[in-house]
C-alpha cells in the first residue's frame, strides 16, 4: 500500500490522494521480486496487464476520435495515430513515440501516443519494437533506429519531434545517440516522461522513493536485470547505450523537455539527465509534479497530470 499523509494530501488534488491511497504494492518486494519477474512468470504478468490497459485504451481513442493504421517502417511494426483534426501548424509534422513498460511489456497503443495524438492535435508514429525476454538488449533499440533512419528519410526532421516515457525514453534517448554518430539529424523538440537514464541503481530517489512509488523499485529492477539486460555477467551497466546518462552529449541535442514528480523512483535520473544536458549546452527543461509518481502523466483526468502535459505542449510547439 502507498501511504499518503494529511500533509502530502493538503499539497496535491484529491484525484491525485485517491489515484495512490487505491495502489497496492506485492507484499515483500524486496524479497519476492526476483520470484514475481523471473522470465517464465513475466509473460502471464504482461497479460494480464495488457488485458486491463487495452479496455482503457480503447476509451481513449473513442475520447479523441483517433484513427489507427497498422503498418511498417524498416520492416518494424509501427502504427499510425491520426487524430480527428490536426492542428493547423502540424499537417506536415509528425511525433515518433516509443512506448514504456519495462522493457517487458506494453504496445505503440500505449495511452501515452494516444493522449498526446489527441491533445497535440499530431500524427504520431508509434514503434512496435520486439519485448524482453523474448530479447534482449540491444535488440529493441536497433529496431527502434531502423525506423527513425527511415522516417528521416521521409520527413523534414524539422518536422519531427519525438517522445518515450520510462524505458521507452531510455530506447529514444540512445536510438537518438546512435542517429548523432552516424550523422542523421535530430527531430526538432525531445519529450523524456519519467526517464531511464542509470541502470547501475544509483541516486538518492531509488532508495527515497523506492516503497513511495506506484511500484517497487526492487520489482522494476528484477524486471530490467532478469528479462531485459544481458546474459554476460561481466556486462557493464554504464555503457553509454543501455544506461545513456553515462554517454556524452553537445550543444546539438535537440531541445528536450524532462518530466518526473516527487514519488517517481526515476527522478534522480530526470534531475542527473536535466544537468548533464544543460552543462553540455543543449536547451533544456525540466518539469516536476509535487506528490506525482512514475508516470503520472498519462492519468488523463488527474489536474495535475491535466497541467504538465499543457506545459509540454506549450515547450514542444509553442514557438516552432
């Protein structure tokens, strides 16, 4: 259960008190995690969640009006969010999104691509890249840099802004840091939701918030080391492109916009991710939602939620 305080509820709306006070955490996590996110029990897990979320996605493109279109790019799944109208400034834009869930669940349908196809008023491209354990690193990140090569191709990259959230801004960050060795352009505006950016277990917010968030730490980490990471032992959880806040960047990042709140396990990395881009000279800001979770973003009717994603409107689109 996440507990939340008369004084942490007097500094949030009460949608946001209900959303937490109604989560609840496996019993002992720390030690039953390994168990619950082994390779062999992960498949019914993303089920049963895909099941629950799919219901609510379906709600979500009957609240926008959205059209979706199965296709590929690259020889990769992708699908094609398309709004009822899109917005006068973006019928020649699109948005690349890849979806979070781990690194172990979750589809391009995902709420996130929807809601922001909805509210945006923009295409979005919504990758379909293969899932751990079924593979592993860094299988799903190529296939995510095949389809941005190609949409490069096809599109004005001023044109093109790009979003993932948790692990799916992980899989954008080094699909981008691949784009910039190998010389492709950039899109014109980043959006990171709650990102990944260190693997090791370092910052202060995976111990501070790790029972405070809407799921455990130890569960999200078993998740990553048992399913998605690779099998040699020797493997370093720096390398630049499975844990991108060890990677270098310059001034020619694209302009990026990092979103968290004070319960997320992945705040330590937004902040980290936030300073190393700004003292690498790129344009930079971050947003942080005070008692939000991992995620919360996407919490369509939350004010809070309602509130940053106007805010990350306002930094994608407002002066292009």
């Amino acid at each position: 259960m996440v507990n939340v305080n008369t004084g942490q509820k007097a500094a949030m709306s009460s949608q946001a008190a209900a959303y937490l006070e109604n989560i609840r955490h496996p019993p002992f996590p720390s030690l039953l995690s390994p168990f619950i996110a082994s390779p062999s029990r992960i498949l019914n897990i993303r089920q049963t969640i895909g099941q629950k979320l799919a219901a609510l996605e379906e709600q979500h493109i009957k609240r926008y009006n959205l059209t979706i279109t199965e296709t590929t790019v690259a020889d990769i799944p992708v699908i094609v969010i398309e709004p009822h109208v899109i917005a006068p400034d973006n019928e020649s834009k699109i948005l690349i999104n890849i979806f979070g869930g781990g690194f172990v669940m979750g589809t391009p349908r995902e709420r996130a691509a929807l809601i922001m196809a909805g509210e945006c008023g923009i295409r979005v491209y919504s990758i379909g890249y293969s899932l751990s354990p079924e593979v592993r690193y860094p299988i799903a990140r190529n296939e995510c840099f095949e389809v941005y090569r190609k949409l490069v191709e096809i599109h004005e990259p001023a044109n093109i802004y790009a979003m993932g959230s948790s692990s799916g801004a992980t899989l954008m960050i080094t699909t981008l840091l691949l784009a910039h060795k190998d010389k492709l352009p950039m899109p014109a505006r980043l959006f990171l939701c709650t990102p990944a950016v260190d693997f090791t277990g370092a910052g202060d917010s995976m111990v501070s918030n790790a029972d405070r968030d809407i799921m455990p730490v130890a569960l999200l980490s078993a998740m990553v080391r048992q399913n998605y990471s690779p099998t040699d032992s020797k493997f370093d959880f720096k390398n630049p492109l499975f844990s991108p806040l060890f990677a270098s960047y310059d001034a020619a990042w694209p302009p990026t916009v990092i979103t968290s709140g004070t319960r997320d396990i992945s705040l330590s990395s937004s902040v980290r991710f936030y300073w190393k881009l700004r003292e690498a000279g790129a344009k930079i800001e971050l947003l942080v939602g005070e008692g939000m979770w991992h995620g919360f973003n996407w919490e369509v009717d939350i004010p809070e939620a309602i509130a940053l994603r106007a805010a990350v409107r306002e930094f994608l689109f407002s002066d292009n």
